[in-house]
C-alpha cells in the first residue's frame, strides 16, 4: 500500500493508493447515478420565483408558506443558480464536490484513529465509496449531498472536538435537516466534556445561522417550522421499523455492524485512545434513526437513514487497523489490500432489494417491498430523466424572459393547476400550483388524513381540488377574508366551513404583511388539526401517481 509516492500536495492529502482509487471509483459513481428526485422541483419553483420572476422565495407569488425542508440547501442553490447554471449541472457540480469534502474527511478520520502510527485499510470509506444507495444521495436535487458530507463532519468532530472550523460547521448542520439539531445538542456536550469548556465557536454559530433563519422564518413566513413538518411529523413505528430493516437488510449491516464492533471490542486495548469518539458517533446516530423510525421512514430506499448510516459506519474505522498492527509491514500491507477489495467488491454487489438486477445495468426492473421504491423509479421517469454524462441539462430560462417582456410576471390569471409530481408543477411557473400532497399548501399539511404511504397523503387530492375551485373564483390575488367570503357567499365546501377559524388562522399566515410582532404572534399561535367533515373512506379514491 506503499510502494507509490505521490506528490507532497497529493501526500497531504492521502497516501494511500486505495484511498485515490475510491475517490476516483465514488466520483465516477457519483455521476453515473445523478438523478432528480421530483421533490427536488420544489425547490427549483422557490428559487427562480425568487432570482428570475421577482414573486420572492415562494412557491405561489404572494403566498408565503416554506414548502421546503431544508434551508441550508435553499441558500446554497441561490447563488450558484443566481450564475445561470441549469440544475442538472448545478446538481452534478455539488454533488461531485461533497463527495470530494467527504473523501477527504473520511481519510482524516482514518488517520485520527491510526494506532501507534500504524496506518491500516480505510474500510468505511471502500465500502462507502462503492455502494450504489450511497452514491445515489449525493445527487438527487435535494439536500442529501449536504446529510452524508454531515455525517462526515460529525465522525471527525468526535475525534478532534476542538477544531474550530469544526465546531463552526457543526453548527449549521441544523439548516441542514431539522432533526439535525439531536445530534449538535449532543455534540456540543461531548465537546464540553472533552474540552472541560464550553464550546463557544460551535454555540455562536448554531445561534447565528438557526437563530438567523428563524427570525426571517418568521418575518416571512409567519411561523416556527416549515410546512413538511406539519405534513410529516407523525407516528407510524411499524413502518418505520420495516424501513429500517429494509435498508440494513439490503447493506448487510446486520452482520457488518456487530462483525466489526465485535472484533473492536477484543481490541478495546488497542482503542482506548479513541473509544470515547467511537461511542459518540455511535450516539450521534442513534436519536435521528429512532426519529426516522418514528415518522414511519420514507417512500425512497435509504434516503432518510443516510447520516445514522454513514456515522455507524466511520465508527469501526481503525479497527482493522488494531488487528493488523502486530503484522510485519509487508503482510499488514498485504492483508489490508485484500481486505479493501472485498470490501469494495462487497458494496459494489449491494443494491436495494426493490431492483429485479444490479442497477449499473440502466433502467431495470423494480417493484416496492413495503411501500418502498428505489431512486430508479424517479431516475427514469419521463418527467425527471436526465442523460448522467451530458454537459448541460434542461432549463427554462428563456421561458421566464420571454413572460417577463409580456409583463405578466405578477398575478396568475389562469386556473390554478393541480399535481403531485413536482416537476410538472415547475414547468407551469405562469400558474397557481397546488400541490396535491399537501408538501407546499399551508392548508392541506394540517388536514387530519393519515398517509397511505410515508409522505403520501393521497386522500388530500380531492380537498386540493376543491381549494383550487376557491382559488379560480377571481382571477385577482387572493387575501386574508378570501375564505370566509367564499363561505359567506356558498362557494366552499362543508370541510372548509367546519375548519374555517383553523383556515383563517392559516390565511393570515400564508398572506401575512411581514410585521414581525404580528407574525410572531401568529407563528405562536396553535392552529389546531383541520378535519374532513366525512370520514376519509369516503372520499373518493383518487388515481394513484406511479411512484
């Protein structure tokens, strides 16, 4: 493992053959697995209403609901698409670049956990590297490049809590995904309890960034949280547990995991220095996979265990490393070569059960295994599909100026336009958009409806028909007063009535004026559950997208 020399610049970076090889192996993957997921549109909508149609960061002009989940992606897709990159570009750019960052920290954990100098096989990051679920998640159009590249940062934070670039990244991983929150709480006390200090840098920058966003959370959007959470926040543990077997199940973590924590724990001797960082990530991991658990997982393979998954994976790094440090250089250089390329070999046989043959081979076959699906459903769409190897992707920005010079980039005055597949929703930007699902509607997030599958409400479909029978009533911008004059005057239906102090409360939300002791009241006020007057069995069965 050697025998190569590599430039001093490269050395600094990692002296490990195998290592370059996995960079080189992930980056290829990377891209030859880039995908949109539809979701990915909404936030597409959001920021060209905000670079390119002057609305602001809306999904609706006028309309002020955070339809999105992830803020730090959001404030990273603005300015690189302020330069005009089209998104399949944008998308591929990002994510060849997180997995870069994660090579390299995952390198450094490597070398952080070498014992007594003894350098040893990198094999988190061989299989990491190498296994298709991984390398469909840092790509995507949504903000899984920045979860795994997360995980990354909290691994080697736990084994040198006093960086201070580190703590000052730690402390955004929040804007990343809420429920990121869990593991910086826990971070910053293992820091605390590491460094005898209170981790200031990590605190101030938790403050500066979350605190930043939730004060104009609430200036704009009038509220606490964004609107997929009251969309999403729900229990369901039996799926959730079959989402988790679905996916450790598929990785073999059930025998890689405890193989390695088995054969560390006879090493523990040799650990010592760094179990304390073992257990931490460990604990990181933990509370987001019960979290996910919970909420009853995700329609998408693996997707939303990604950071508990490459966490629990960066903390058996080194431990092959400890069993073959009592071998001479040439055998222990031997051996972890050989134990790196059945590790690559091993994850490269890997893909989700979901697939009827190894997806490399292009659009295979697929069915769901308890209500999941794979990444190839959306990868393959007609709607979604994008050439991996082509420059450039599809982009409307001509569209936005020819709309523009015609000088309608200010009201909708056509009917609203119903779906749930994002990606039609972005290309009718000169329209109303309701999403059928609830993801981007205020109103239709707090619908007491239970999911037919995770983040599946499809009994909402009939009521977002009926909002855009409200909408259509007047071609001018709706307002506060909209939805109890269309009551007033009979043109809203019974649930409408029924729930109308709730949808009130909301309308005040949706069209507020961004006063802000006016909009933190309303983002403290409780607006409780909207209820279909019928039970749901009754509504009408709407046809199902093909997902």
């Amino acid at each position: 493992m050697t025998a190569i020399q590599f430039p001093a610049a490269l050395r600094r970076l990692s002296d490990s053959p195998l290592e370059w090889f996995c960079l080189l192996g992930g980056l290829f993957f990377v891209n030859h697995y880039a995908w949109f997921l539809d979701d990915a549109y909404i936030y597409f909508r959001y920021v060209d209403n905000l670079l390119f149609l002057g609305h602001g960061l809306v999904f609706n002009a006028g309309e002020y609901t955070e339809g999105f989940s992830s803020p730090f992606w959001t404030l990273l897709l603005i300015p690189m698409r302020g330069l005009r990159l089209d998104y399949w570009l944008l998308t591929r750019l990002i994510g060849a670049s997180c997995f870069f960052l994660f090579w390299l920290l995952a390198v450094r954990i490597r070398r952080a956990s070498e014992i007594d100098a003894t350098a040893g096989p990198n094999l988190p990051l061989c299989f990491l590297s190498f296994n298709y679920a991984v390398a469909c998640y840092f790509t995507s159009g949504i903000e899984t490049p920045l979860v795994q590249l997360s995980a990354a940062l909290y691994a080697y934070f736990t084994l040198r809590p006093r960086g201070r670039w580190l703590q000052l990244l730690l402390g955004i991983t929040p804007l990343v995904r809420h429920e990121f929150l869990i593991p910086f709480a826990l971070a910053w006390a293992y820091a605390f309890w590491k460094n005898r200090r209170l981790p200031a840098w990590m605190l101030g920058s938790c403050v500066a960034s979350l605190g930043g966003w939730m004060l104009f959370r609430i200036v704009y959007y009038a509220d606490l949280v964004p609107n997929t959470f009251y969309l999403k926040d729900t229990t369901n543990w039996s799926q959730g547990w079959r989402y988790l077997w679905d996916t450790v199940d598929s990785l073999a973590l059930y025998a890689i995991l405890p193989l390695l924590w088995g054969l560390g724990w006879l090493r523990r001797e040799r650990l010592a220095a760094t179990l304390a960082a073992r257990l931490a990530m460990i604990a990181f991991a933990l509370p987001v996979l019960l979290y996910v658990v919970r909420i009853g997982g995700d329609p998408r393979h693996y997707r939303y265990l990604a950071f508990p998954v490459c966490l629990l994976l960066f903390s058996t790094t080194g431990i092959a490393a400890a069993w073959l440090a009592p071998l001479a250089a040439r055998a222990r250089s031997r051996v972890g070569t050989s134990l790196s390329l059945a590790t690559i070999l091993l994850s490269f046989t890997l893909y989700p059960q979901q697939l009827g043959e190894h997806p490399l081979a292009g659009n295979v076959a697929h069915s769901p295994r308890w209500d999941i699906n794979d990444a190839v459903v959306h990868r393959y769409h007609e709607l979604l599909r994008q050439d991996p190897w082509a420059l450039r992707g599809s982009d409307q920005l001509d569209r936005y100026r020819e709309y523009r010079e015609r000088g309608r980039n200010r009201a909708y005055p056509r009917r609203p336009v119903i779906g749930w597949w994002c990606a039609s929703l972005y290309a009718e930007f000169d329209r109303r958009a309701i999403h059928g699902l609830g993801l981007t509607d205020a109103i239709l997030a707090r619908v007491d409806m239970p999911a037919d599958r995770p983040a599946h409400k499809m009994g909402l479909i009939p009521l977002a028909t009926q909002l855009a029978e409200i909408y259509q009533r007047t071609p001018s911008q709706p307002r506060r007063g909209y939805f109890r004059a269309a009551v007033e005057q009979g043109a809203a239906p019974a649930w409408v009535a029924e729930n109308l102090d709730s949808i009130e409360i909301l309308e005040a939300k949706i069209f507020n004026r961004h006063a802000f002791l006016e909009n933190l009241r309303l983002a403290t006020t409780r607006v409780g559950r909207i209820r279909p007057p019928v039970p749901e069995s009754q509504f009408p069965a709407p046809s199902q997208p093909s997902q």
